[in-house]
C-alpha cells in the first residue's frame, strides 16, 4: 500500500459542505486526488473546479448514500478516473435532534438510511478493490454521540454513531493486516449537520450548543494524520471537540 498522502486516490462522500468539502480541500492540497460524492452537483462541480485551479486533481459524483447502486457507482468513477480507490471517507451524515415522545419515525428511518446504512453502502463499495489491490484505508465519521448518549434529543442520533463506531471496529478487526480502519468522532464542528432538525425548539437549542463549533478544517486535519502513517500504523479512533465543549 503507498504511504503518505501524496498520490493517493480519496473518495469522499458529503463533500458538498462541511467536514466533507473541507477534507476534500485539504487532500488535494497535500497531493491526493479526490473524488467528490454528494447530491448537489453544482457544489460538486464548483470545489471539483477550484481544486483543478488551485493545482490538484479531482472528479464527482451525484450519489445519495442511500442508494446502493449509487455509491457504486461513485468509487466506480474514482476507478475510471484514476485507476483505483486508497481511502474510502464515509461522511454523509444527518443529525436530526427531537425528544423521542415526539415520534419523529421518518427522521429516524432518514438517519439509520444515511448514517448507518450509507456508511455499510461505502464500505461495499470499497472494499473489494482494497482486497483486490492488496490494501486500503477505510474511514467513517462517526461523533461524540457515539462514545456517550446525546440525550435528551439525540438518542436516535446517538444509536446510529454508536452504530458506526462498533461497525468500524468489527471492520478493523475482521481485515486486521490487510485493510485499516479509522473511526472520526468529532464534537461540534462548523457545519450544515446542526440544521437537520425538523423540531424548531431542539433546532434553536442544537444552534445555539454549535456557538461553540470548530472550524470543519479541524477535522480534516485529523483525517489527513490517520492517512499520512506509515502503511504498518494504524490509527483507529480519533475523538476532537472544542476545548470549551464538555458533553
């Protein structure tokens, strides 16, 4: 497996906004070449086109990580484009925040489809090329809210982070010397992520908690250090917050 950073191949899923374009940004500065996934394409095309002008190499792709057929199809354009996959970064992410009583079940079914079953959809994509070539680095964003309950509010939120971080670490385990695994559990970043409250009491109180948000760089700079060891070291759980945060 190469090391480094430079010239290796990244598929990034939520790359529209937020941790995913910012990852994106910082790769392709660092000598990857990103791929971009994400529903809104004209996002896509705009990074995607500041990246190319700024030097680096990138491509997109239209993909809802809820669709299997459609993050297939996204690492199949990495492969198209740039002859393999290195890291896959599983990022789409929906954090819907209401009191369990409200009953909110289309949110709940909207956050197990994108945070679990998108992530599960990423590592299928991927990992039979990681097999095939011999290597790779798979990495999910997972959160704080899945080290410890997010409640009250977030206990749905939590249940599919907590989801992701044991899913990483039967991933690890399971291609132990053939494929690393990194789980990311970021604490309030500076994203789109705090406006997916359909409940406008818990989204006011999730804006407010976010006054506190780090820049969404912070967490591709983590990302960027668990892609940059040396292909024995692997780095499977990064936990950051802002120094002021205590959940």
């Amino acid at each position: 497996m190469q090391q480094g950073i430079q010239g290796k191949v990244v598929v990034i899923t939520g790359a529209s906004s937020g941790i995913g374009e910012s990852t994106a940004r910082h790769l392709a500065k660092l000598g990857a070449k990103v791929v971009l996934g994400a529903r809104r394409t004209d996002k896509l095309a705009s990074i995607a086109e500041e990246i190319r002008a700024a030097g680096g190499e990138s491509a997109f792709a239209a993909v809802d990580v809820t669709r299997e057929a459609e993050v297939k199809a996204l690492v199949q354009t990495a492969i198209e484009q740039f002859g393999r996959i290195d890291v896959m970064i599983n990022n789409a992410g929906l954090m819907a925040i209401a009191p369990m009583s409200q009953l909110r079940t289309d949110e709940w079914d909207r956050m197990i489809d994108i945070n679990i079953k998108g992530v599960l959809y990423g590592v299928a994509a991927a990992l039979p090329h990681f097999e095939q070539q011999g290597g790779g680095h798979m990495i999910n964003v997972s959160s704080v809210a899945g080290i410890k309950v997010f409640a009250p509010g977030g206990s749905v939120y939590s249940g599919t982070k907590f989801a992701v971080r044991a899913i990483s670490d039967g991933l690890r385990q399971e291609m132990a010397g053939k494929v690393r695994v990194t789980s990311i559990e970021p604490g309030a970043v500076d994203s789109e992520l705090k406006y997916g409250s359909g409940d406008q009491a818990s989204r006011e109180a999730v804006i407010g908690f976010y006054q506190q948000a780090i820049p969404a760089d912070s967490v591709a700079r983590a990302i960027a250090y668990a892609i940059e060891q040396p292909a024995d070291v692997a780095i499977n759980e990064i936990v950051l917050r802002p120094t002021a945060q205590e959940f």
